[in-house]
C-alpha cells in the first residue's frame, strides 16, 4: 500500500437517514439544510469526498445541491452523482464544468445508467447509452469539438465556452456488476465502485474489470462502497448495528428496498444473496454485517467492530486493490463524526 487512499462520506439526498432503520423522522428527512449539515461535517471531520447520491423519486435535486454545496466548501470534494438517462449529454457537460468552477476544481462524477422517468430500458441499450454518454461528455469535457454519429445521439457541437477548472473531464466513478454494466466501465470509467461482497469476491470483481480494461488500452481504479459501525469496542458496535434494526418489520424493509429504481438489478440481487448467506447475527465474514440491507437497495452491508478492527478491514480492501472507499452510517452525520476521530486519522488517506 505505497499510495494515500481517497476516504469519502455520503450526504442522504434520496431519503436515507434514520436512527432506527425503516423508522422516518422528520429532522432527518432530505432536505437543503439537513444534507448541508452532512457535507459540513464531513468536511470539518477531514473526509476528501462526498457522495452526493440522485434519485428521481426520493429526495432533492443533486445537480442544484452541489452547485449549492461547491459555492459553501472549501476543501472537500464533491462526487456527483448523475442519472444518464435525465440528461441531454451537451447541456450536462456545461453544467459539469460551471459547478467545477464553482467548486475550484473539485468536483468528480458519479455515472449512473438510469432510465428516463417512466421508462423502461432493456439492460443492454440503458448501457450503451450510458458508453455513449460517456464518450460524448469526455470530448466535450476535455474541450475538444464534438462529431457524433450514435445509436441514442447524433451531435455535431463545439465544447461548451466554459471548461472544468483542470482543463480535462473530471473522473468519472461508476458502478455495476452484470456483464452490459462491466463492459461499461471498462470502456469509460475511470474508478469502478462495488458493493460490499466476500472478500474473495472482491478479488476476482478486480481481476475480470482489470482484464477487461486491458483489452480496450485502459486502466481503471477501483472503489468500494459501504457503511460504517465504529464504536469503542466490539460489543458496543455490534450494539449500535443491532439497535438500527430494533424497530424495523420486514414488510417495511421490503417497501423500502422495492421504492429504489434500482431494486431489480444484479447488484442488489448480490446483496440479497449476501443476507441469505450470513449467518443468525446476519454475519457474511469477519466484521461485513448484512443486516442493514433488511431496509436499503444498493449497498447493503456494513463494516462493524471497534477502530483497529474496522481499520484493518479497510486496509485488508487496500491490500486487493481498493484505491477509495465510499463510507456512510446512521445517522449519517453522528457517524462520520465516530469515524473521523476513531479511524480517519489512522489511514494513510487523501484525494485520487
């Protein structure tokens, strides 16, 4: 591990902030000031990035938020997410590159394959229009004209007269794990994110976007997204994690997972396998709990032990391959302080 890990937090834009999983409260509903309050804390608690997640359906606008959010941090860097399927790809890397401005350079991209609101889009085509918007927003970005002749876009255009702050696009994070959401990242990714799996999982997921890269000339990063629950020893941990879950019924947690567009994806399906696997205390392997994806799609499962437990585990992830972590807990901003003064100031970590 000769090189700094970038260590990033997750602000709840689409309405994921709870104390007891499955339970709303209103002080922890997304809105403007409460996903600022995250930022802010992040930020002051020494995190290089946050995550600022998109979904149609839940929650505030992210593209508006972080115009917002560069304009009032200094330091941080904001990861934006953005949805392909919401964005005419010409105006979106006008966008990319005034909020870029904004936040001096320091804004990167989240690349979601998403739908049009109300559509629904066959895996392969939502992919390759996600590898054209790629291509498309690249160009653009790196302030090179533009003569396109694709399937969903046909575009001849100069770059927009504003350019990210670099002069280059910013780096595009991107995740997925069935083959059409692979072979995207190979072609136009830079940072491939996963979900938490089994560390031998997380070995070969690396190896196969490894090789796959390779043979279009590409390298490409890796990330790892998934919560947090440090407390001072083990027991309180486990504790913490058990008492998120108190409150919560199954047939809330089914509610809550089948709201997400994305709940019928592969990589949610691995995470339902996750929990099937684990045993009784929801335990897939040493410290990875799968029992918080009992009230969340996407990324279900959560590092849980006391700081040098939790730090080895993130340093075991290094040890694979893993360049950045995206981390989040409940509620977000009482566990990014837990973090920020448990861990961060023990890993070797800064912006990639």
């Amino acid at each position: 591990m000769t090189t700094a890990c970038e260590v990033s937090w997750f602000s709840a834009l689409c309405d994921d902030d709870y104390e007891f999983l499955g339970v709303p409260d209103p002080q922890l509903q997304s809105s403007f000031a409460h996903c600022r309050d995250i930022v802010l804390q992040a930020e002051s608690g020494g995190f290089d990035n946050i995550l600022l997640p998109s979904g149609y359906a839940l929650g505030i606008d992210t593209t508006a938020f972080a115009s917002a959010m560069a304009a009032l941090t200094r330091r941080i860097k904001l990861l934006m997410a953005v949805r392909i399927g919401e964005n005419w790809p010409p105006q979106l890397a006008r966008q990319i590159a005034t909020i870029d401005h904004i936040a001096k350079g320091r804004l990167s991209v989240n690349i979601i394959s998403s739908e049009m609101p109300g559509e629904t889009l066959p895996s392969g085509p939502r992919y390759a229009r996600t590898i054209e918007a790629m291509s498309v927003l690249r160009t653009l970005l790196d302030g090179k004209s533009l003569d396109h002749d694709g399937t969903f876009w046909k575009l001849k255009v100069d770059p927009p007269q504003i350019a990210p702050l670099s002069g280059r696009c910013p780096q595009f994070y991107f995740g997925g794990l069935s083959e059409d959401a692979r072979e995207a990242a190979a072609e136009g990714a830079d940072i491939y994110l996963m979900w938490p799996d089994r560390m031998e999982n997380v070995r070969a997921t690396i190896a196969d976007l490894c090789g796959r890269a390779q043979q279009r000339g590409r390298t490409l990063r890796f990330g790892y997204r998934v919560h947090v629950v440090v407390r001072e020893t083990e027991s309180e941990a486990r504790l913490a994690a058990n008492r998120l879950l108190s409150k919560l019924d199954d047939a809330t947690g089914a509610a809550i997972r089948a709201k997400s567009l994305d709940s019928q994806s592969v990589g949610v399906r691995r995470q339902a396998e996750l929990r099937e696997q684990a045993g009784n205390e929801g335990y897939v392997e040493d410290h990875l709990w799968t029992g918080i994806g009992r009230a969340r799609s996407g990324c279900g499962a959560a590092i849980v032990g006391d700081p040098d437990q939790v730090l080895a585990k993130l340093q075991a992830y290094r040890a694979e391959g893993i360049e950045a972590f995206i981390l989040s807990g409940y509620p977000h901003a009482a566990e990014a302080d837990l973090f920020a003064r448990h861990v961060l100031p023990r890993l070797d970590h800064g912006p990639i």
